[in-house]
C-alpha cells in the first residue's frame, strides 16, 4: 500500500479496551461509506458493533451468496402481511435475536421497541455485549 494511501486511510477508535472489531464507516442515511480523501474510514469499538448489527438487519438472509446462511434477517418477509400488530411485532423481535446471536461478541439483545406504520419500520433495542457493555440500537428497515 503506499504511504499517501496508507495516510488516508483513517481509523476512528474507541478507547474501551475491548476488541469489538474493526468495520468500513458507513452513513446509512445516504447508503454509502463514509470516505476520506476517496479512501473509506475504519471504525473500531462499539461503532464497528453497531455498524455490523445494522447492516445484518438491512440485509436480506440468503439473497446474496456473499454472505453465509448465518448473515442477515428476514424482516422483509413480515412486513405488509395482514398479521395482527402483536403478531408482527413478535416476529420482528425474535427476527433481530436471530439475525444477532450469530456474532460472538453478542450475548444477549432485548428492550425491544418497534415502531411500524404503512411506510416504515423503526426498531429500538438495547444489545449486551460479552464486554459486559450495553448498547442502543435504533434501525429503520
């Protein structure tokens, strides 16, 4: 790699002492990485958690053969499905659980709030960590 590249190449770190991972910066809003100097930004800590949990909800399971079985959710088979709110409510939540458990650094996901209407899902939960750190989450699928 040469050294004007290697420059560019930024890393945002957290300084918590615990190895989270490193992930590609990414702004959902506008769907595209966060770039530096037309090199993408790196983040570690608990922004690379939460960046690879909101890109697992965003993906759909088995579409891309990229990914593993394990990688992505299904929340776009439930919505606009004539369930009961509670119904689709429930599925979501347990959808996130299962999209989340995969990752070793995961160890527990709850606190769920799911926000739903005819346009948009918006889902709020809290993640713990194996750190023993917690997390909020907010995804809008």
């Amino acid at each position: 790699m040469s050294d004007a590249i290697e420059e560019a190449l930024t890393e945002i770190e957290a300084d918590d002492g615990y190895d989270y991972g490193r992930e590609w910066a990414y702004d959902f809003e506008k769907n595209q990485f966060v770039m530096k100097h037309g090199t993408p930004l790196i983040v570690t800590g608990k922004e690379a958690l939460k960046i690879y949990i909101v890109k697992a909800l965003k993906t759909v399971r088995y579409r891309y053969p990229i990914y593993s079985w394990d990688y992505g959710c299904e929340i776009e088979d439930i919505l606009g499905k004539t369930f009961s709110k509670e119904v689709i409510e429930s599925e979501i939540k347990r959808m996130i659980i299962d999209a989340l458990i995969y990752d070793d650094r995961i160890e527990e996901v709850g606190g769920f709030e799911v926000e739903l209407d005819d346009e948009q899902l918006r889902v709020s939960f809290r993640v713990k960590t194996v750190f023993d750190d917690e997390m909020e989450v907010t995804v809008n699928v």
